[in-house]
C-alpha cells in the first residue's frame, strides 16, 4: 500500500437529538481536498437532502451543515480511515470502522441507519453488528458514479428512508 492511498475521514456532523444517522462510506478525493462531505459537483447527495426536506437548496458548505442539525440529521462515514486509490467505493482497502456503536449508545435519540449505497452497508456489517431498536436503510449511492440511475430515481429511492415511519416536517 502506498501511503499517497491512505484516507482519514472527516469528523461527525451532529446536533441535538439527531433521528437519522446517514452513513457513506469515505470521503473521495474531491471531498477530501475540499475538507466538505460530498463536495464533488455531481454528487446528488446534498440536492436529494434539501429536496427531501422540502428546503431551497444552500451551497454554502457551513449552511448545509446547519440545514443538517435543523432536520436531526447526523453525518459521518463507515470507515474511519483506509486506503484507496481514486474515489472508487470498490477500491476501498484495510479499512478501520468510525465508532458507531458507540455513538448509537450515547445517542439514543437515533431511530435509522441510512446507507449512502451498497459499500456503506457491506463494510457496516462486516467490522459492526445490527443494534436492536434502529431501523437501517440501503439507499441508491448518491455519488455519480453511480449513473445507471437518474437523479429523479435516487431522489424517489431516498424519500423511502425518510418518509417510512415519518412524516417530513418543514
């Protein structure tokens, strides 16, 4: 492995009583340059969230991080650190998981796991175990890589995690 591969993710985004812990898996190297979660310009994550919450969408990074704790959600990735060449999920490498066990027992206000992808799932299951009382979710990637599906598609995909047991509030 060499040491020009090796990520270190960034730190939880999180506010009082967060509901919904959404879970990528590692920042890419647009991201990570940018020091900003989903960074990448065509990345929908951030345009999904405000659509969901029925919210104008903001591009100021600090504004995003607000309109998160206004909606309970917190943000944080799987992997803690690992290597990977690129930004590609399926060349993530000796990853080392984020606390999140941890993090759902000090934080009982948590009801659902969300996955950002398939990868977040997989590398979730493989280093932690399901904890009772949370509902997970394995939604469509919102990177764009991803292109087999359209934005309307991964938005649709997305409404099921928040809508399920909920009711959207402004």
């Amino acid at each position: 492995m060499n040491s020009k591969d090796y990520s270190k993710s960034f730190s939880i985004i999180i506010g009082d009583k967060p509901k919904y812990l959404i879970l990528g898996t590692m920042p890419g190297k647009v991201s990570l340059l940018q020091n900003q979660y989903y960074a990448h310009p065509q990345n929908s994550f951030w345009k999904i969230l405000f659509q969901l919450f029925n919210s104008n969408f903001i591009s100021d990074y600090s504004d995003k991080i607000k309109f998160l704790k206004e909606n309970k959600i917190a943000l944080w990735d799987v992997c803690q650190s690992c290597y990977r060449k690129g930004s590609l999920d399926s060349d993530i490498q000796k990853e080392n998981p984020n606390k999140i066990v941890e993090l759902i027992e000090t934080t009982p206000s948590i009801q659902k796991i969300i996955f950002n992808g398939q990868k977040a799932e997989k590398l979730y299951f493989k280093h932690l175990k399901r904890i009772n009382g949370i509902n997970y979710f394995t939604m469509l990637s919102t990177s764009p890589a991803n292109a087999s599906y359209t934005f309307e598609q991964k938005l649709e995909n997305w409404e099921l995690a928040i809508s399920i047991g909920d009711k959207i509030e402004n």
